[in-house]
C-alpha cells in the first residue's frame, strides 16, 4: 500500500505527489485527491470542476496559464506517459523564469499540483489520459499561453522519446502562443 506523500519542489508552491494506491490481485484502487488529507498536510485546495485529456503520442499542449482568475490544478497521467512542464510566471518568486520537468505515468501514481502565476504543458511520450482537478473554472476568453519552444525558457523537451521533432503533434491554437518576451511585454508577469 501506498499513502499520499507530499514533496515540496524547488518552485515555491508546486507540489509533486505520491497518490493513494492499493494493489492486490484485482488491479488497483487509487485516490488522487481527499480535502481532509490535503488539509492536514497544509495544502488548502477545493475543486471547482475535473476534465480528461486524451493525446496522441507526440503532442504537445504547449505553456498554458489564464490571464484572469487564475487556475491552479491537480495533474495527473492516468494513463500513459507524458513529460510534464510546470514554468513560474510569478515575478516575486525566487524562481520566476524557471521551469521544472515530470515524468508522469498511469503506472507511477505521481501528481503535480500547481499553484496559480504558473505556465503548464506537456509532451506525451505514449498515448495518454490526463486527468486535471482544477480550483478554478475554465474560461477560454483568458485562456492564452507561451510557446513550447521559446529559447529564452529553453526547456529540454525529450524529443527524442517520440523519434524526433518531425513527430511533434501541434494544435494551430499552439502554433501562436505567446513568446517569453511577449509575454513579459504584455503582462509583465503575475
């Protein structure tokens, strides 16, 4: 048996979780989320809705954040396997800039919870179903985002898990992103 642990991350506020996971002969039973729980590790966070994203080996959903009420969420590859990016939009974080990378699987019971002024994408390295408990509603007329492969990020994306850049799965929405300096320009940051 597996308990919830919580490890703190060098992004103040994101959290990387081990779920609540039993085994036995049938399969397993998992929980991903208990307010009670979250509460006694000093993790306040109530959902406000929960959607599934089903991806093809190669996509990417680039750096997205909302400009507006901002939505902090609970991520996790139920299935599959995806390389997971979380980027602090937060100028007065001590790691504003910087970005942290996770490998999620259907089969290793981690989460990431991110906290609001934090760009979020991934790279699916097999097809994949993400699951995000968010704590805030969706609003697409706030919804804006970086590019994946913005230099001044540079995040090192393993390409090389989907046999190269020529197998990247881009959405048109994705394709005309924010760059870092846009974005700075526009927003100013969080």
């Amino acid at each position: 048996m597996q308990q919830f642990k919580f490890n703190k991350t060098k992004i103040p506020g994101l959290i990387e979780i081990d779920c609540f996971n039993v085994a036995d002969v049938r399969g397993c039973f998992t929980k991903d989320y208990s307010k009670e729980i979250f509460e006694q590790n000093e993790i306040l966070y109530d959902l406000a809705e929960v959607f599934y994203t089903t991806s093809h080996k190669g996509v990417i959903r680039a750096l997205h954040f909302q400009r507006i009420k901002q939505q902090p969420k609970l991520v996790r590859c139920i299935f599959g396997h995806i390389f997971d990016v979380v980027v602090d939009l937060r100028k007065d974080s001590p790691t504003f800039e910087k970005w942290i990378g996770f490998n999620l699987t259907g089969e290793n019971y981690k989460e990431i919870l991110i906290p609001s002024g934090c760009a979020h994408g991934y790279l699916v390295l097999e097809p994949s179903i993400v699951s995000y408990k968010c704590s805030e509603k969706f609003y697409g007329e706030y919804d804006s985002g970086i590019k994946w492969d913005d230099p001044d990020i540079n995040i090192d994306w393993p390409l090389e898990k989907i046999g190269g850049i020529n197998h990247l799965i881009l959405a048109d929405k994705d394709k005309n992103l924010l760059s870092w300096k846009r974005f700075k320009e526009e927003y100013g940051a969080f």
